[in-house]
C-alpha cells in the first residue's frame, strides 16, 4: 500500500492480528491444515474486524471536523459497538440508529450484549422497528443534528464503502506477509460476508493462495 494511503488512517486496534494453526480442530477433521486470522485481537471494545474500517472511516471524520458520528445496524450490531468504542476513543459523541429484527422479545438480544456494551460507550441509542429504512433514517437524524450546529459524520451500514473498502487491502496483506513468512500456501479461504464485496473478497483469495486458492462464504 502507499504512504498516502497508509496515512489516511487513525490507528485504533491492534495490527497485525495474530495467523493461528487450529491443531485441534485439524486433528478432529482428520487431516486438513486450518488457520484462523484473528480479527477478534483487534483491541477494540471486544475487538472485530470492523476496526480495520474504522481506523480509516475515524479519520476521515477527523480531517472533516465532524463531532458526531452515525450508524446504523441491528440491536446486537459489533459495527455499531466498535463504532462507539472508537467515538469513545477520540472524543467524539456517537448516535446508533438500531433495529429491532428479530420477531420475538427476549431480555439477552434487546438489553444486554453489544446494547449493554453502546451504553457503557456513552453512545446515543435510538431503536427503530423491524423493516425500518436505516439509510433514511441516518440521513433525517444528520439533518436533524445540523440543525442543532452539530458536525455529524454518517457511516454506512457495516462500514461498507470505499473508505471501508481500504481495510480489506491492509488484511490481503497483512495475511499474505504472515503467511509467506510462515512458508504457507492456502488452497482454500473461508470468508464470511455479509456487506456485498465478493469481487474484493476474491481479489484477496488470489493475492495469498499464488491465483489459484479458492472462496468460500
């Protein structure tokens, strides 16, 4: 990656995250070689992969002048927690735009977990119910904060978008200098995917099984 692109960001978790033999699940599968990328390390708030994003959304924020960040997720979304974990971190107030999606009420999905973990962020919490339009809804409560004088910086659902997008090149290669220096050739890469970027995902598949790994999501 380039300096420039390199410098774009604001440096939140913890990099690079450990590449872990699974020895035990290995044996137990009776064979295959399986390694694990370690994005649970990151260090923020419970840690995840979004923090990858985030260090470069953060910044971005940062070099606008935004006091204010806004999200969106479902009630038990990481993005959304590390979101307020990192707002936490650099001084700027958070608002969660959350829905309820799931058809039943239990206390563990509705007030515990990442919900407890928002409140004790201090970030803002606002429940919308199942099926509500989130994008909508993130751009009424920018407006609705400008108004106010405040600085609102929206980031998308997941943190998917071309800022966000620079996190997958810093773990393409992140994972392929760790698995060069480990002598490691993957046949296969597990991925899960929840944000639509399947073209970046098979870019990264083809930079560190030499073009010929396969993806799996």
């Amino acid at each position: 990656m380039s300096d420039r692109l390199f410098s774009q960001k604001y440096h939140l978790g913890h990099f690079p995250t450990p590449l872990e033999p699974m020895r035990r699940f290995s044996h137990h599968l009776g064979g295959p070689e399986i390694w694990i990328k370690r994005d649970d390390c990151t260090g923020l708030a419970g840690g995840g992969n979004k923090t990858r994003k985030l260090e470069y959304l953060i910044s971005d924020a940062l070099r606008t002048g935004a006091d204010t960040l806004i999200t969106t997720g479902a009630l038990q979304s990481n993005h959304a927690r590390q979101t307020a974990a990192a707002a936490a971190k650099v001084g700027l107030n958070c608002l969660l735009l959350l829905e309820d999606a799931v058809p039943f009420r239990a206390p563990y999905y509705h007030d515990m977990g990442n919900l407890l973990l928002d409140d004790l962020l201090s970030a803002q919490v606002q429940r919308l119910p199942r099926g509500s339009d989130l994008t909508k809804a993130a751009l009424e409560a920018a407006a609705i904060l400008r108004k106010a004088g405040k600085r609102p910086y929206t980031i998308p659902l997941g943190g998917s978008n071309g800022l966000g997008a620079l996190a997958y090149v810093d773990g393409v290669g992140e994972l392929a200098e760790q698995a060069k220096a480990l002598a490691i050739e993957f046949d296969y890469v597990v991925v899960a995917s929840g944000s639509g970027e399947p073209m970046l995902e098979f870019w990264l598949v083809q930079r560190i099984s030499n073009n010929h790994g396969e993806l799996w999501e």
